[in-house]
C-alpha cells in the first residue's frame, strides 16, 4: 500500500477544545487496548537498566499530545521506586493546556511547547527520548530531521512507536474506531494516519539519512504498530 503523501489529518489543524478533547480521549483508549502505551513503556524500560538507579532517569517525549503516556511513565517510575523525569514537547497550544490537567499531580512532568523538527532540548539532555503516533504527521524530509534532532538529545536511544503501514492495520483502525463509538475526527484520521505511516524500509532509509548509527525495528502485525530502537 503506498503511502498518502501531503494529505493533512484532521488534528494537524487547529481544532476546538471540546473536540481535542475527546478524540485525545480515543487515542489514549486505543493505545491503552492496543499496547500502544505498553510497547514503548516495555521498551523503556529496558534501556533504563543502563541507567544507575540512584539518578533519575530522563526522558523526552516528543509529540507528547495530553501527557498520557508521560504519567503512565511517572507512575512505573513510582510503583518501582525509580525516579523519573519526562519533559513532554507538543506544539500545538490547546493540547497543552489539556495536558497540563491530566498531568496536574505529577510534578515529574514538564510541558514544553516545541516542534518535532526543532526540539527545544540540548545535546544529549535526555536519556531516552521516544516518540509515539507521530512520524507519520511529518513528511519524509521533517522526518529525517526530527530523528535526527531526537537522536542528538538522546544519550542512550530514541523509541519511535508508529502505526504499520499495511491493508490489516487500515482494516483495523477503521473498524476499532467504529466498533468503540470513537469521535468523528478518529474516524476520519485513524484511518488517514494508517496510510501516512511509513513502512520499515522506509523507516530505515529515514533513519540512515538522520545519521544513526544502530536501528533495529520490530512488526507487531496484529495489534497494527511498528517499534523502532535508534542510537
């Protein structure tokens, strides 16, 4: 299936607050249902081991939209005894301001506005930084620039958690975003993001481009999703 290029999804333009809201909602219900959430989290925390306990772990989440994950995060780091830093880096105003709702009792999170493509972020300031269910909104040549800026404010690896291009996802994004009564704009863009997901040939290709040194990605055919490990 080729990709859609230059079509723009509904969230990639400003957007009411009540609507951000709840299609902001459904995306934190799939990713909850569908291991969105699960498969970088388990990925974290296995580069976290290269972390000494006694510091905090740093992290970086780019695109971070309503902050869901940064507290799924901050509430691993809680449960284990692990102090954890997250800095989430959206760009778009209104979405921040509903993350500054959900992350309210976290003081572990802070909110950054920023772009993808610029992070507002020194070398290496991060340990992990990790992307999810947002390269797909970028065009190859913005691509290659937010991993390339994700992996300069890396110390140890960048984790991108993206959609897999393929007609199985499409059929299943479609139809989770009906079968569970989603908001009319995840309807329109789950779908659309789907065909705007970049396979993993062309991931690596990016990724070379970007400068890394060391790529590994791994298929998740069933549930839809691709991970991908930069360093």
């Amino acid at each position: 299936m080729k990709r859609v290029e230059g079509a723009l999804e509904v969230l990639d333009g400003p957007v009411g607050a009540a609507e951000l809201a709840a299609t902001l909602a459904d995306v934190d219900r799939l990713n909850t249902w569908f291991g969105g959430y699960a498969l970088t989290l388990r990925r974290i925390r296995h580069l976290a081991a290269a972390v000494p306990r006694e510091r905090a772990l740093r992290v970086v989440d780019v695109g971070g939209g309503s902050a869901a994950f940064a507290v799924r995060l901050v509430r691993w780091g809680r449960r284990t005894g692990r102090a954890v830093r997250v800095v989430v880096v959206e760009r778009d105003r209104t979405t921040l301001a509903l993350a500054r709702q959900v992350a309210a009792a976290y003081p572990e999170v802070l909110l950054i506005q920023g772009d993808a493509v610029a992070l507002p972020c020194r070398e290496r300031a991060a340990d992990i930084v990790t992307s999810s269910l947002t390269l797909h909104h970028l065009e190859p040549e913005q691509a290659v620039e937010s991993l390339r800026e994700m992996a300069a404010a890396a110390a140890i690896a960048v984790v991108v958690n993206d959609l897999l291009r393929r007609r199985l996802s499409l059929g299943l994004v479609w139809l989770a975003t009906r079968l569970c009564r989603c908001h009319p704009i995840s309807r329109h863009d789950g779908p659309l993001s789907v065909r705007r997901s970049y396979s993993s040939a062309e991931l690596r290709a990016l990724a070379e481009k970007a400068g890394a040194r060391r790529l590994t990605i791994h298929e998740y055919r069933v549930l839809g999703r691709m991970l991908a490990v930069l360093s």
